[in-house]
C-alpha cells in the first residue's frame, strides 16, 4: 500500500515537473545568479527540469532517491563591468596578433548547454548536491590586467550570508575551450577540450626494455591502471612573451570534484620556448592538485629558462634533460614536491640526484643534491659566466678577454632560497689541464648567494673557496676568500713526461672584498691580497719547452745550459689588490745559482698585464741575464720579450691561474714546507704564516709587514 502510493507521488511530481515551464523562472533566474556575481548572467535558451532515478553515483538506498536534472541552453556572463581583456582589441571583435584567439572578447563565459543533476534529501539542510555537471561547447575566457585586475574574482556582497552550501561531484566536458590572457606574465593560452570514448592509458601498452641510453632520452610509463581509462583529450596553444607554447594530452573520462582520494589519470606532453615536457601519472586530488604521482621526462636548451615556467632560480648551463618521479601536491600556497631519484644529462655531462620544493613565506625553499659521474669542463661554462659552453675561444670582437663576464641574474635571487649540493665526481677536461673533481655547496637566503665549501681537485691538491655575493643591492657585493692547498708540480702539467722528476708543491691564498655584476666584474673591482708559494722541484730547459713555458725556457737555458737541470728551492708571488689592480710586493724564484725578482702590475678588470722580470746570478758570473725581462699584453694575448717575456706568467703560470680562475679563493694560513736550511727561502716561505685578508686590511699588508721586509730585504719607508 505504501509503496503504491510512493509510486503515485512520484507519477503526480513527475507531471508536473514535464508540465510547468520553467523558461518562466528565467528572468529570476538571472536576476538572483547576476545580483550575487556582481556582473552580467543570463539563460538565453530553454531552461527544463526533469526527474532522474535511480541516481548512478549513489550506493545502497540513496541510490533509489529521485534526483532532478536542471538543463539550460546558451549561458552567458559577461566580465565585469569597466574589465578590459588584455591582447584584445578595443572595440572587442579580433584578438590582435599573435594571441591565442580567446572565445569572445565580450564575454567572460558561453556555454551552449549545462546539464546539472541536484540530489533531493541534502536541500533539507539548505545544501545544494550535484552529482554531475555536465557542460556542452563551454567557452571560457579567464584574464589578468596588467595592473593585476582579473575577471574570475566574484564581488562579495555585504550583509547574512545566505545559509546555503553547494558542492559537485564530478565534471563532464564536450567540446569546451578554456582560454587563459594574462598580461602580468606575458601569458597567452588556449586549451581545447572533449571528452571522448574510454581509452587504455599508454603504460597498459606492453613496451620493450628500453637501454641505458634510450631511458634518459624517452619518457617512461606510469602506473596506471586499465581500471581508470582516459576518456578526455585536450590541446594547448599559445605563447608565453615569444615563445611558443604547444601541447596534448589525455586525461580521465570524469574529473571528480568532490573525492579526495581518486586515482584521476594524466598525460601531457608540452612544449615552451626550449622547454619540452612529458608526463605520465595520476592525481589524488584534481580539485586541488594536492596529491601526484607522475614519471616527468624535462629538457630545455638551459636550466635558466625554467624560472619563468616554475620560479625555480637555477644557473645557466647548456641543454640538459632528465627523467625521474615527481610526487607531492601542487596545490597554490601549500606545494610541497619532490623530483626523486631523476637521471639525465646536461651538456655532454651526466647528472642524478633528487630535488624538494617547499613552498612558504617569505620565498619558497628548494633543496636536494646532484651528482655528475662524468662532468665534462665546457660544460661548466655557462654556469661560471662564460658565454660559450664549449672550447671555442672568444673571438676578438669580444674583446678577447678570458674572465667569465656573464650577468649574474641577481633580481631573481629573492624569489626562492636554495641549499644544494653538488659533486662532480671525475672531470672530463683537456689533457694539458690538471683539474680532477668538483664539490661544492650553494646555499641562497634573502638573495644572499653563498659556495661554501667550492672545492676543485687540482694536480694531486686541491683549491678550496668561499663565496659570498650579496643580491640585494646593485652592484653586487662579494667577498672572495680561498686557498691553493698541496699542488703537485708534477701532475701540473701531466702531458710533460720529464715533469715527473718534479717533486715540489704549490699553495697560495686570496682574500678580496668587491662590487661588481659579473665574476669579471667582481675580479675587476676587488680589494684584498694574494699569495702564492712554490717549495722544491726540478727544472730544466727541455722540461719547460714541453711545457711552453718559453720565458723560463728562456732563462734556464742561459742560466745552466741548454741540457742542465736546475734545483728550485722555492717560489714567492706576493701581490696587494686595490680596485682590481694587483700589484707585485715580493715575487721571486730562487734556485742553487740565481735570483729571479718581478715587478709590476696585473689588472683584473682590464685583464692587462705590465711586468718587469729581473735575473741576478748568485755567483754573478752569468752577466748576459742582468738584462731584464718583460710580459705585457692580456691574459688572452701576453707579450713577452726580452726587456722582453715573463717568468711569472709561466714559471709562475699558478699565479695567473689564481688571478684568474674564480674557484681560487679563500681566508686561511697556509701550510708551507719550511725552508730553515735555505737562507733566501726562509724570509720568503716565513710569508705563508702570515693570513691573507679582504679588503683595505689586505691591501695595505699592515700584519704581513715585517715578513715582507725580511723577504725583500729592502728598507721600511721604501
């Protein structure tokens, strides 16, 4: 009896609702939606309402409720009013040139058809339920201003708030455009989107085993299953400021609003400017996008051009590509995200390592570390601020200078803090170059960049430094400290087979406080001192002619002979640095028969050299060398000649390589053999116990003084 007259209800409601127009609820309709967006809504077609049962999303006896589906026909909203879509034209009718062709530049909003099934029972709470929204042909325009205005921001009226809640299941799509201009980013997209028959996701492909080679070039599959097939496709079209943007991909029949834990599948496959994606997974929350799990194969022509697509700051380096698992959650203001256990390779280098991205105030953190097996130098270049990533040397219309003169891009410094680290484990370099692995730290805070430790192995010892630029003023400010630690004369230059008979060593220190925009710049403007110390070691003319040390082939030659080899007891460069102009205080070389002494100056910033080398014989019987000689030109173009070519440029070749390469940098004492049993050593070797220092305090050499006058053995005032 009761079931009969369920049924006789349910035939009497179901009349009425095939029977009343509801066209005629459409002026309020509008009036209620408009008044509460703050802009412009209308139905412009038929609006219907008609009974659904039993309802397909609900489970046990929920299921046999009735539900209502409300169907309406070309909806329109408008933008707000006074709004302006950017990369349109005034009077509204054609995009200008270039743009992604938004839908309708009038309208913020049409849909040809918008179907929506509303649960019964939950309207007795004043909550509206939808199950399904399923839309037609939506064109949706989505804009930013310039001045950061934007047209999916809703007024919020003054006043009680309604009392009413309102949620959706889950979303349909057919034949929608959904189109994003933002003139803030420079942003212009188009996305087309349809959902289409059930389609095996691609990991349920079987696939041959890829090798080593092929796994670093190819996106892999992911774990999807054949339980959640695609069922959506979409395209991607337009340009990010002048690149190009270009994409597909698939995505599940359904996006489920209301679910927390789904698995909703994805692939995509993108483009932007150099930058190509491809990615395979799934999110646990697509209304968030607060849970993922995907396989991302990312390659672009420099790490650099990430910033813009993600905010990541990462140097400049040459084209790279990776592959490994990213998993997290993506959700605006709580992203939290990890590139795990990825693989690929930058340049010709090799690269592994993991990556955390946290997302906070005031800047995001990323943090991780990396490692090259097989780190080839050129491709360190770009990194260090050279222009070119590879061996070819600059040419003369770019001056010929051999600094790294790259910007640093110190204004995107504050948009993210950093602490990563960093091994190269082996360096792939020219024979003639001694240089054996690379570690070092970089930790940025508050746009304060900070390498500490950066360690190069270097002939069997190592260059230990520090760096720290300050970013948040222009220029920059740096201090520049490291240490020249346990050099190996006879892995200096490993192609020289007689160099093996040398068994000496070199260290050295630097200390520089400095303004600049580029490490150039930053060499150029420095203040400070540095030292270098060589201690025992075999020379001879044939060694340094297989060495192309011409000057000190030179000497030793006239010296000793063509075939003699000559005992070095020990080696001094001691140089004060102000303003970029390094200027020699005590450099000499001293051996069993003579005295070598320099003078003069190195320029950083112009990168000019001006020195005056002066051999005199112990036993002054080799009279023809008291004429000095001379190194001018640039580090890229020396001149050497007789009152002419430098021993210190070669016989000292460690003294420019500290000068020049920007790894050489440090504050520490410096551990030198002792020379007590040599009367000229001792007052020069004595200097390696005095701490360089940054800055004026190193300039003037006040704390080194009385090892320096010893050394020289000249008079105070002089």
């Amino acid at each position: 009896m009761a079931l009969g007259l369920v049924a006789v209800l349910l035939l009497v409601l179901g009349a009425l609702l095939a029977v009343i127009d509801w066209n005629r609820a459409k002026p309020w309709v509008n009036d209620k939606v408009s008044e509460a967006t703050g802009r412009h809504f209308a139905i412009e077609g038929d609006l219907s309402a008609a009974w659904r049962w039993p309802q397909p999303l609900e489970d046990g006896w929920h299921r046999w409720i009735p539900g209502v589906t409300v169907k309406a026909e070309r909806l329109v909203m408008d933008h707000p009013v006074g709004f302006a879509p950017p990369f349109q034209r005034a009077d509204g009718k054609a995009p200008s040139k270039g743009t992604a062709d938004l839908p309708d530049a009038s309208t913020m909003a049409r849909i040809g058809s918008a179907t929506a099934t509303v649960r019964l029972l939950p309207l007795l709470g004043r909550h509206l339920s939808i199950d399904t929204v399923a839309l037609i042909d939506p064109q949706v325009a989505l804009a930013r201003t310039a001045e950061g205005t934007n047209n999916w921001t809703f007024e919020r009226k003054d006043g009680p708030r309604s009392g009413w809640s309102v949620d959706v299941d889950q979303l349909v799509v057919h034949q929608g455009v959904l189109a994003y201009a933002d003139a803030v980013k420079d942003l212009d997209l188009k996305a087309r989107i349809d959902t289409t028959g059930p389609v095996a996701p691609a990991s349920a492909v079987a696939r041959a085993p890829a090798s080593a080679a092929d796994q670093a070039a190819t996106p892999p599959a992911v774990a999807t299953t054949e339980a959640t097939p695609y069922g959506l496709r979409f395209e991607l079209q337009g340009r990010y400021a002048q690149a190009r943007i270009e994409g597909r991909g698939r995505a599940g029949q359904v996006i489920s609003l209301r679910n927390k834990v789904v698995n909703y599948p994805l692939q995509i496959d993108a483009s932007a400017g150099s930058v190509a994606l491809s990615a395979e997974g799934v999110l646990a929350n697509p209304g968030a996008l607060s849970g993922l799990d995907f396989q991302v194969f990312l390659k672009g022509g420099s790490m650099a051009d990430l910033y813009d697509l993600t905010g990541l700051v990462l140097p400049n380096t040459p084209a790279f590509e990776t592959r490994g698992r990213l998993t997290g959650s993506l959700a605006p203001e709580r992203a939290v995200w990890e590139y795990s256990d990825f693989r690929g390779k930058v340049g010709q280098s090799d690269l592994q390592g993991s990556l955390k991205y946290t997302s906070g105030k005031p800047r995001p953190r990323l943090t991780g570390t990396m490692t090259s097996n097989q780190l080839r130098l050129a491709d360190l270049g770009p990194t260090l601020g050279t222009r070119q990533s590879g061996n070819t040397p600059r040419s003369r219309s770019q001056g010929g200078k051999v600094l790294p003169d790259s910007q640093f891009a110190a204004e995107r410094w504050n948009a993210m803090d950093m602490d990563i680290v960093f091994k190269g484990r082996h360096i792939i370099r020219p024979e003639s170059l001694p240089l054996q692995d690379l570690s070092t730290r970089a930790v940025m805070e508050n746009a304060q960049l900070r390498l500490a430790p950066l360690t190069f192995g270097v002939a069997d010892g190592k260059i230990e430094s520090q760096v720290t630029i300050d970013g948040r003023t222009a220029p920059l400010k740096a201090q520049i400290r490291g240490t020249v630690q346990g050099l190996q004369l006879s892995a200096l230059f490993p192609k020289v087979q007689l160099m093996k008979k040398s068994l000496g060593r070199m260290d050295g220190a630097i200390a520089l406080e400095s303004t600049g925009n580029s490490m150039a710049g930053l060499l150029g403007h420095g203040t400070g001192e540095m030292r270098l110390y060589v201690r025992e070691g075999t020379l001879s003319k044939q060694m340094l002619d297989l060495a192309a040390l011409n000057v000190g082939s030179i000497i030793v030659g006239k010296l000793f002979g063509e075939n003699k080899e000559v005992h070095l007891r020990c080696a001094v460069a001691d140089f004060t640095v102000v303003d970029g102009l390094a200027t020699t205080r005590i450099v000499k070389m001293s051996t069993d028969d003579a005295v070598v002494e320099a003078t003069g100056t190195i320029d950083l910033g112009t990168e000019a050299l001006d020195l005056r080398i002066k051999p005199e014989s112990l036993q002054w019987k080799f009279f023809s060398l008291r004429s000095p000689l001379y190194v001018r030109g640039t580090f890229g173009n020396p001149d050497v000649g007789v009152e002419a070519g430098p021993l210190l440029l070669r016989a000292g070749a460690a003294v420019v390589a500290a000068v020049v390469a920007p790894a050489a940098l440090a504050l520490v004492p410096i551990t030198v053999p002792a020379a007590d049993d040599d009367t000229h050593c001792k007052p020069l070797l004595n200097l390696a116990q005095q701490p360089v220092k940054p800055g004026v305090q190193g300039a003037a050499g006040t704390a080194s003084q009385p090892a320096r006058q010893a050394a020289s053995k000249t008079d105070p005032s002089r």
